[in-house]
C-alpha cells in the first residue's frame, strides 16, 4: 500500500543483489537505490522483495528514460533486460 522501500526490504533486495543488477555495470550496492519491477505508477506494482531491484542512477534511466523492460526470476534472481530494439541480456548475480 505504499510505495516506500522499508529498511527490512532494501536490506532483504541488497543483500540478494549485492550490486547494480543493469547490463554490464560494476557499480556497488552503496550507488544504488531500489526499483520497482512492475512500476508503482504506471503497473500498480507492489513495494515487495520480489518486485525490487537495485540499481544504479544510469541503469534506473535506461528503465524510466529509453524503455528497457526487466523481468526478475524468482527462483534463481537472475534479470532479463531486454531493450527497446528487442535485444536480451540475463544478469547474473555474483556469487561470493
């Protein structure tokens, strides 16, 4: 019912995520800030683990501002990113 991150759920997606969840980017969890999957706005997406990501300032543009959409597996954490243009990529997480 809110679309503020609680500190249980922004540790809970941090220590999942560990970094900048975007294509190619190395950017610590300390440079990032939690998304919604499924938009809060636009998708009537939940504040909830399962539809938080971090990610940095830049990749947070490429969702708002270019139109890449994201898709997060539940079972392995692994993020689909796909482009405008219909490219795919999977982002991993890094294990320690």
């Amino acid at each position: 019912a809110t679309r503020e991150w609680s500190e249980p759920q922004r540790r809970a997606v941090n220590a999942r995520d560990r970094h900048c969840r975007g294509p190619s980017c190395d950017r610590p969890i300390g440079w990032t800030s939690v998304h919604h999957i499924r938009w809060w706005t636009r998708d009537d997406g939940p504040t909830d683990i399962g539809n938080g990501i971090a990610l940095c300032h830049h990749c947070h543009r490429l969702v708002h501002d270019r139109g890449w959409t994201l898709h997060l597996d539940q079972a392995t954490a692994d993020v689909t990113w796909t482009s405008p243009a219909g490219e795919i990529t999977v982002v991993r997480v890094r294990r320690r």
